[in-house]
C-alpha cells in the first residue's frame, strides 16, 4: 500500500506541475520579475534562522539581495519538495536531487534553467572538478551548481587501543581486515575477560545498491564495478558481475562466524557509533569523517584518556590490486527556477549574485560564519571563539545546522576554513582525510553510468531499487541461498532491467567525451 500511495503522490505532482507552468506562462510571460529578493528552499538540520539574525543580514550586506529563505526540516524535505515542484511557487533557488524521478519530471516540463555551458563564465560558479562535473550531469545536461563533497571519503575506522592489544598492524588487505575481525571477536581485546566483542559494526542500511554502504564499499575492493561498470564490451550493474558473489561469499563468512553485529540487519543507522564506542564492535567502514566523530565520542566520555581511534583508507584484494570506492564528489544541486526567472537577463542577474555568494568571502560565511564573532583564522584554520555568548551561539546555530547547506564550494563537515581543533588526536584523524583520499583516488573505480539517468529506472525505480538490497541483506544472513541470489539478479533484468541497462548503455554512449 505504501508504494501505490507513493506512486499516486508522484503522479499527483506530475499533474499538478504541468498545471502550475501553465498557470505561470499564461500569467507573467510579460512582467518582468523584481530580483531585489531572492527566494530559496533548503534543508535544516536544527533551529531555522531568524531572518533578522546577524548571518543573515552579513550575507545580504555582501550579495546586494534580501534572501527570504524557506527551511525544511531534512527528514520532511522531500515531501516538500515534491509539492513545491507541483504548485505554482517555486522558489527561485532549489536545493534538489537532480537525479531525482520528480525533479526530472519538472526539469523536463522547463521548470528549471538547464545551466550547461552558461557557469563557466563565473568563477566561483564553474565545476572545480571535471569528474565531479560529469556525475552531475543528468542526461547530457547540467541542472544545478552542485554542492561540494570529498570526491574520495571511504575508510575503515577502528579501535586503534584494541589493534595493540591483539597484536596485529594496521590493515592493508581485504585478509588483513578479517584477521583483526576475527581477533577482534575472539581475543577479548577488551579485557574483561569475556567473549563479549566483535570485529565489525555494520548498521541497516538506508540506501539503495551503489549507495556507499559498506557491503558496496567491499564488493568494490573485490573488483566489482561501483554501480554500473563495462563487461564484454557493454555497461552491466556491478551486481551482475563474479566479483559481487565473490565479495558477498566472504562477508557472508563474516556473519556466520559471528564477526559481524548480530542485528546489522535492523541496527538502525542513527544509532551506528553507539557499540564502537560502547566497546562492543571494533571497526566500522564508512565515511573518513566518521573517524574525527568518533574520536569526539571518545573525547566526551573521558577527556584525558580517548586516544583510541585511527583509521586507514582503501583495502586492496588479496592478489594486491586496489580498487577504491569513490564518491559522486557532490550532495544535491542549486537549481534555478523558471517560474521567476524567464529571461536570460534575469537568469545572468541570479548567477552573478551566486556568484558572490560562493565566493571565499561568501564560502566563509556560509561554511564558517562571521569572522571575529565566532571564529578567528590561525594557521588558515578556523577557531571559534567567544562560544559562550548568547548571540554567538546563535550564529553558530545558523552556520551548522542552516546556511551550510547553502554552500556549494566549501564542503559540509570542511568550510571555507577548515576547523582547528583543541587536541592533536581529532586534529590529525581531520588532517589525515586529504592524505588518504588523494592517495585512494588513484585507485578510484569511477560509476560511468552516474551522468545519465534511464527513463524505465525512473518509471520503475521503486520496485527496481529494492530488489538487490534485500535480496543481499537475506543472502548474508542466511535466508536464501547463493543460488536464489542469482535468481533475484535475474528478476531485476525480468522486472524491467533489461530496458534499464539498454537504456543506460544507449544514453552514455551519447554522453560527450
């Protein structure tokens, strides 16, 4: 019932979009818009900003427009979004999935500008990364000004104090891992005298396949394409590949001799550092951040004793070869509405506030916040400063959980300046991040399907997306067998797969190159 009741809702929305850009080309083809403010929808991870706040008024002072900012809440932001793409007020700027089924839907209807080749005139506006840029792309076209992410962030965390105790060195190999796993869960690294540990947390995940859980972070180490990779001369999903059976046969064998977290099933994914830290698992792979995290856990529970976490990048297989799991090296797009915006006078007015908006002025402000209020440059880092002032609060407030997310050249978890912390243990786990991920991008298996999106993947993606997760998660906990995997693999083709990799492989062969 709640896939129906979802499909219903986009069909709504698909309506309803068609009827609002009616609405709005049969009423102000000719009246020019007022860009004196900007309007804009984004998402909020706390307290929304008060309009009058000090962040705000600096960012306006530095752009020359009033901003009238609509926040949503992350975990409503898609429902809203989908609404908002059905009615007949969109907001000039967006944060979206431009991959999204509903914002390709509006996109096609000419809800948004398609900004390829118009953003390489400013710049703090132009794709820093060409790689970046191509992940972007939907079909050829460039949708939005993508927001900044490590192109490169895979790692495995672990207990750096459990490591020594078992006597093992760092990790290199796929066999080192499990080694220490297994040590992990059977050497009481703890010491407490009992057999109360285990190798590896692992948390249900949110994501569909190819989305930087770690099963796909393993399966890419055993060679397995990072999505859609070539074989026998065409694209195939990395599922249909021997590398993915070959990778899930060893974490299977994780699971059944208990190296894993019993409930990594169901172990939900906000609660993911609990047992690390609880001193229940000893290695998570994950996101590099998570290391820095975790450390800050530590830190708070005991702070003159939580040297207790380090972290390596990228596992090579058994043979030696390295293959490393990338990122898309972005988290949604800032798109321009057409709804306001009709000519390309108006849209030249938006790119060029943008463009001060991003700049490193700007990138300061929205990644940082307000210099010699709540943070001071040492070194290039920034360190915050006078933390127990009420206001300042509030601007940090505004930083962390609101306008950061209006950057898109500073990277969240990064900023402008990157943050300088008060011990040596977070500031080299933080500093270690850049090293590990230029290191592992030479071994990046980049997804080449990632620019282009199938139109049968979009008509059909609910019932698509689910298949291989779930039939994954059953496979290693030993609900079905290796074999009915395989028959799963083969249901996705029958289920409209087949159309998806025909599509997928026409599309990319078109993409420029």
């Amino acid at each position: 019932m709640k896939m129906v009741s979802r499909s219903r809702r986009l069909l709504a929305a698909a309506l309803g979009l068609t009827t609002a850009l009616t609405v709005t080309a049969c009423g102000g083809d000719e009246k020019q818009a007022s860009l004196d403010t900007i309007t804009v929808m984004t998402k909020l991870f706390g307290t929304a900003p008060d309009p009058g706040g000090e962040l705000q008024q600096a960012v306006q002072k530095l752009i020359g427009k009033k901003l009238d900012i609509t926040w949503v809440p992350n975990a409503d932001y898609n429902d809203k979004l989908n609404v908002t793409l059905a009615s007949n007020s969109i907001p000039d700027l967006v944060v979206t999935n431009e991959k999204s089924p509903s914002f390709i839907r509006a996109a096609d209807a000419g809800a948004f500008w398609d900004l390829t080749g118009k953003l390489d005139s400013y710049p703090n506006l132009k794709p820093a990364n060409a790689q970046t840029a191509r992940n972007v792309m939907v079909n050829g076209k460039t949708y939005g000004i993508y927001r900044t992410r490590p192109l490169l962030r895979s790692a495995v965390v672990y207990r750096k104090d459990w490591l020594a105790k078992v006597g093992l060195p760092e990790p290199q190999t796929v066999d080192d891992l499990y080694r220490i796993a297994k040590a992990f869960t059977e050497q009481d690294p703890d010491g407490n005298g009992k057999k109360d540990t285990y190798g590896l947390v692992i948390p249900k995940w949110p994501g569909n396949y190819a989305s930087s859980s770690p099963y796909d972070t393993m399966e890419t180490w055993f060679g397995a394409p990072n999505g859609w990779g070539q074989r026998g001369g065409k694209l195939v999903p990395g599922f249909d590949t021997e590398e993915f059976y070959q990778a899930n046969r060893f974490m299977k064998k994780w699971v059944d001799e208990g190296l894993v977290n019993p409930d990594f099933a169901t172990l939900d994914a906000g609660s993911w550092n609990d047992p690390f830290v609880q001193g229940k698992g000893g290695m998570i792979i994950d996101v590099n951040v998570r290391g820095t995290d975790l450390a800050g856990r530590f830190r708070q529970k005991d702070p003159k004793d939580f040297d207790k976490v380090s972290m390596v990048g990228n596992m090579k297989r058994s043979d030696g070869q390295k293959f490393s799991l990338p990122f898309t090296g972005y988290l949604d797009v800032l798109a321009i509405s057409k709804q306001r915006i009709r000519t390309d006078e108006q849209l030249e007015q938006v790119l060029q506030t943008l463009d001060k908006l991003q700049s490193q002025e700007g990138s300061s402000l929205l990644t940082n916040g307000i210099e010699g209020r709540n943070f001071r440059l040492e070194d290039g880092k920034a360190v915050l400063i006078n933390q127990d002032d009420a206001q300042v609060k509030v601007i940090q407030n505004d930083v962390d959980k609101a306008f950061i997310q209006l950057g898109t050249r500073a990277s969240v978890g990064l900023g402008q300046y990157p943050f300088k912390y008060s011990n040596d243990i977070e500031q080299k786990l933080f500093d270690q991040r850049e090293t590990l991920m230029q290191e592992d991008l030479k071994t990046a298996v980049h997804n080449p399907a990632l620019p282009v999106v199938a139109p049968t993947a979009v008509e059909k993606g609910q019932t698509l997306d689910l298949i291989i997760p779930d039939a994954r998660i059953k496979f290693l906990s030993g609900a079905i067998s290796e074999e009915q995997l395989r028959a799963q693999v083969k249901r996705w083709y029958d289920s409209g797969g087949t159309q998806v990799a025909q599509e997928v492989n026409d599309l990319v062969s078109k993409l420029p190159k």
